[in-house]
C-alpha cells in the first residue's frame, strides 16, 4: 500500500486500514477528512494533528484494541492486520519462561486495577525483562502521568503501524 491507494481507496477499505492502525474512531474520522495526502509527509503530518486534537476518553477505543503484554487477545474484536501487527511487536514477550510470562500476567492484572485499562507500551524490539521494567515503572504513577504516558505509547504504536502499512506489511 502506497500513500496513493490509500488516498483512492474507498472510504470504508480506508477506514479498515486506518483502524488497523489506530482504533481511536476520532483519529479515523480525522484521517478519512484529511484524505488525500498526497504524500507520506502530508500523512504523517495529518496523523499526528490529528492525534494531538484527541481527548484521553476518546482514547479508550485505541486501548480496547491492544491485547495484553503476553497475551494475543484484546477487548475488541482485531482484524487480521491487527493481530499480526500485535504479535509482532510483542514478539520479545513470545520467548518469555514460565516465570516472565506469570510475572507479565500478574502485572498486567495489577495496572488494569490501577488504572482502569490495558497497559499498553510500544514493545517493538523490547524483551521481557524491558517490557517488565516499564511495567513496574509505571505502575508507580499517578494516573495523570500514567494516561500521559499512555497516549505517548498510543501515538507510537499507531506511527509504526502507518509505517507498516505503507510497507506493505
């Protein structure tokens, strides 16, 4: 997929793509308004306008459509692209033993009662023990940095994503 075809591609093959990237239903809206690009730097500049216009409620969505660190399923229901996506860029946590994978699930049980919500992290390239020290970093926030954090991790994930999209992925 180039930067074209997503411009040519009908609104709702689009708003596929894009969600795949981001599920944030604002950020989607926003992107399918901005259309055409033209070129990757009008996306990319589009993308992240869009992204700062975004309150932490309308966040929620793009939450509920990242499985657990360690784990392959989400709240929401994921597409093919997404659960690839997913798997491969929590790929550090799939060589994880039994002990890692445990302390994963117990940490993430542990911030969703915390903080109401996945823990998400841009865990491309991380291994456990990184994905783990972040966790237990941020499990000692308030839930002011914490959804500030949150958002910045979001905005990553969903770069990487348009990324992979336009490489084909």
């Amino acid at each position: 997929m180039n930067v074209t075809e997503l411009d040519r591609a009908p609104i709702e093959k689009a708003r596929e793509l894009l969600t795949a990237c981001c599920g944030a239903v604002p950020w989607v809206d926003g992107m399918l308004a901005a259309r055409p690009f033209g070129d990757r730097d009008r996306l990319f500049a589009a993308a992240d306008r869009t992204w700062a216009g975004l309150s932490d409620a309308q966040l929620h969505d793009a939450i509920a459509r990242h499985p657990r660190l360690g784990g392959s399923r989400a709240r929401a229901a994921l597409s093919a692209r997404e659960q690839a996506w997913s798997v491969g860029e929590q790929s550090g946590a799939g060589t994880a033993d039994d002990a890692a994978r445990a302390a994963l699930a117990e940490g993430n049980e542990e911030y969703e009662r915390r903080f109401g919500h996945t823990f998400i992290l841009c865990a491309t390239g991380l291994g456990t023990s990184e994905m783990l020290a972040a966790l237990g970093r941020r499990l000692g926030n308030d839930a002011a940095t914490e959804r500030a954090i949150t958002a910045r991790e979001l905005h990553k994930i969903t770069r990487l994503r348009l990324e992979k999209l336009l490489a084909g992925a």
